[in-house]
C-alpha cells in the first residue's frame, strides 16, 4: 500500500470517530514516547509508553536501499479489526511501517507495549514517528536516538541526541549542590557587601583606577565536536595604576578556560594570553571570560563555540539584519538563513532546524523548530517576536541536523531602549575627525618648532 492509500483509511477511521463522538464517546489521543531498543545488530524492537486511545501510526526508517528486511506486528493492537502494512518512500531510502485499528464503539488502544519488532540484514536508523487522532490533529513524537536534536529533548532525557550532560561546576550558570555566594560568586552572585567606618570596615574598591580593555572584545569560533582549540585575547592596562586581575569563564565547560588563573599589569602594559576553547557537547555553547580585579568582574569577553560533526554536508549561516544589530521593544527580529551543500551531490534531505535565543548566562528566551526538504540550498528571511528581552546582549543561534551529523551557527545582536539616531552618530563622527586632526596639526607644530630652535642654535655656534 502506497502512502495515499494509508492516509485514505486513515480518513475512514476518522469517519468513524466522529459518530463516536456525536454518540458522547470521550476520545483524545496522546503518546509519551517511543522507545527504539537495539536488541541485536540486526534486530531492532520499537515500543510505546502511555498512549491513550491510538488509532493510527507510522514510524519511518532510514533503510539502505534495496536491504532485506522483515517486520513484525501484531503486539500492541492484536490482530483483530487491524490493518498493518509497510510503504517505500524517497526511492526506497525510507521505509515506513503503519497500523491502524478502531473498535466497533470508537475506542483506540491504550497503555504501554511492544508496537513492532523489525528484523534487517544493513543498518537502519528510525527517523520519525507519526500518530493520528479523532480530529484529524497529527502527533509527531521526538525520537531518542534518530541523531535529531527535537524539540523537548535535553542531555537529561535524551543522552543519544543531545550529547552528555556537562558536569555541575562553578561557573555553569545555576547556584546549585554547595555553592554558595562566598564559595562561587558566579553562580550565586556576591555576598552583600556592607560599608565600615573606623574599626575595620570591608574595603570598597574604587573601580574608576581600573581601565581594561581587550582585543578582540569577543570570541566566535567553529568546532567540530570534541575539537579543542586555542584562542588569543590581548589585555591591556589602559588606568595609570598597576592592576593585578584575576580570570575565570562563565557558561563554558570546565575545559574551556584560560592558560592563566591571574595576571598583574603595570599601567599602559598589555599582555597576551591564550584560550582554550573545548567542543564537548552539542549546540551552541556561549558563556564568557570574566575578567576580575579584586574580586570584582572589570570586563566580560563574550565567547561562542558553533559545534559541528565532522561530515556535515552543509555550509550554514544566520545573520541578524536589523540595523546596527539593534532590537528595540516591540521591534521584530529578522534574520537572514542560509544552507548550501558543499559536495552538490544529494538529491534531497530531510533536516531539522532549530532557532534558538540566548544570553550569555546560559538562558533560553525562544526555542522554534522547523522541518524542511533541502535541495542543494536553501535561502530564506526569517523573522522572530522576541516578546519581553530585557536589555542587554543576546545570541541569534541556528542548529541544523539529519540523521547522525548537525551543526551550528550564531550571530549576536543587543536589546537597547532606543536606537542612536543618525545626528547622533554623524555628529559623533564628526568630533572625531576634529580632533584627529587637532592632534596631526599639534604635533606637526611641535616637530617644525623643534627643527627651528636646532637650526637656531646651529647658527649662533657658528
């Protein structure tokens, strides 16, 4: 049976339903998850846990073509009043197995079993899991294991997709275990400070005597998972006094950090120093050197690890468009996506997308998921509602995957009050350029004043 001829017995079942439903039969319909359990290397068996009233369903394969294959049905709904069945789709690429069942009062079936077994003599990899309710309302349920990162699925409950949880530490963005403000001010943030009179009050630290700057101002990098690589950060002393700070991250893994834990600058010195910046999971990772004076943070470097597997097929790229990469509230984000194979050899493939908003801290404001067929590229403009963004900076990321390879790519933008108006930036500008100049003519003065007393001097010797 081809796949028209599923969905049109699915359309009888629905016919059926709805005098179930005319008749005050409750019916809803509902699947927690499916579970694909490897039992040998050719012998896969697919489970469903706490599914309420199911009538239909459809799970698709990833199949090699022309494989042997034998499936077995026959558990989760009987064999009485059922209609099982395979179908080949994308030239015998996917290989989908259905059923479908309806009792004589309009019920489905619930509860949690063995739905199908299926036997195989080349690899195969379940890629999606299709069920169907009395309002024609279509269920997709993630699948653990399928090398999509779905929407729902975490390092917590999906390991297989997502990657290893990283390890709680100081630093990670939540002040959780022991940590405490005096044991991880990172997390938990500083102890209250309160001010002292004679007698030995706390010392406040006058932040004016300490002038940082850093080039780059931030870090964008392209990794393939489980690369380390090494990045430079020149820091520079810009205040007239000597400063000793102190570096650590925030938001990236404890393999991500700095060559040296402390650093002491004389006024108007720079120094470099190096980063390694460790691809551990998949995803985005964003987070940040922190760099501190006196316990203190003086100066946030923002930090962006894109992750990719090694065989993505894809170049991928997001880019914000709104102006200055500027947001104001109410204001819609938009962003240009674009995908394009490099090797220009695939026919089509199925990827998912994944749209995501975060700050540097670590959290999610928007997590949209698409699905799409791609053709050799793929080019579109994107706009987002980013609704309630407190002001500050955030990152644009775009997380593109098909079974068993993903990728990632971010651009940054920044949620302000208003945006500078062009007077303001022209006459900015302006003053710049004044006072460049003022400061060329000065010291051409100065130079010619200097030649004029040697030339002086020379002649009254003679």
């Amino acid at each position: 049976m081809d796949k028209r001829g599923i969905f049109e017995l699915v359309m009888v079942i629905f016919s059926v339903v709805v005098i179930a439903e005319f008749t005050g039969i409750g019916i809803v319909s509902a699947v927690q998850n499916i579970t694909v359990v490897t039992v040998n290397e050719s012998y896969k068996a697919v489970y469903i846990t706490d599914a309420v009233n199911v009538y239909s369903y459809e799970v698709n394969f990833n199949i090699t073509r022309d494989m042997n294959y034998t499936i077995y049905q026959g558990y989760f709904f009987g064999s009485d009043n059922v209609i099982y069945g395979t179908a080949l789709d994308d030239g015998g690429a996917v290989l989908s197995v259905y059923g479908s069942k309806l009792d004589g009062i309009g019920q489905g079936t619930s509860g949690s079993g063995n739905l199908f077994n299926i036997s195989f003599d080349s690899p195969i990899r379940v890629y999606t899991a299709l069920f169907i309710g009395n309002n024609e309302s279509e269920y997709n349920v993630p699948i653990c294991g399928n090398g999509v990162i779905e929407s729902g699925e975490t390092c917590s409950n999906c390991e297989d997709d997502v990657g290893e949880c990283p390890p709680v530490y100081c630093g990670d963005g939540s002040c959780n275990g022991d940590e405490t403000c005096s044991s991880c001010e990172l997390d938990c943030g500083a102890c209250g400070v309160t001010g002292g009179g004679g007698g030995g009050g706390s010392i406040t630290l006058n932040l004016s005597d300490v002038q940082i700057s850093t080039d780059p101002g931030g870090l964008t990098v392209r990794a393939t998972l489980g690369e380390s690589l090494t990045r430079y950060i020149t820091v520079k002393n810009n205040g007239d006094k000597p400063v000793k700070l102190d570096f650590s991250t925030m938001g990236l893994n404890p393999q991500s950090k700095a060559n040296s834990d402390s650093l002491s600058l004389v006024a108007g010195q720079s120094e470099k120093i190096n980063l390694t910046l460790s691809a551990v999971k998949k995803g985005i990772i964003a987070g940040a050197l922190l760099i501190k004076s006196g316990g203190v943070t003086v100066k946030e470097v923002p930090i962006i690890i894109d992750v990719a597997t090694k065989d993505f097929l894809f170049d991928i790229s997001i880019n914000v468009l709104n102006k200055n990469k500027m947001l104001i509230p109410g204001e819609r984000l938009e962003a240009r996506v674009k995908l394009t194979e490099m090797l220009k050899k695939l026919n089509k493939v199925n990827v998912t997308v994944i749209y995501l908003i975060k700050d540097f801290n670590g959290r999610t404001y928007l997590d949209e998921q698409e699905h799409f067929i791609i053709n050799n590229e793929f080019d579109i403009v994107k706009e987002f509602d980013p609704v309630n963004l407190p002001e500050g900076k955030y990152i644009l990321g775009l997380e593109v995957s098909y079974p068993n390879e993903f990728a990632t790519s971010s651009d940054q933008f920044s949620v302000v009050k208003e945006r500078p108006s062009s007077i303001m930036i022209w006459l900015l500008t302006l003053v710049a350029i004044f006072l460049f100049v003022g400061i060329v003519v000065i010291i051409h003065i100065i130079k010619n004043k200097g030649g004029a007393y040697i030339r002086m001097r020379g002649s009254k010797r003679k």
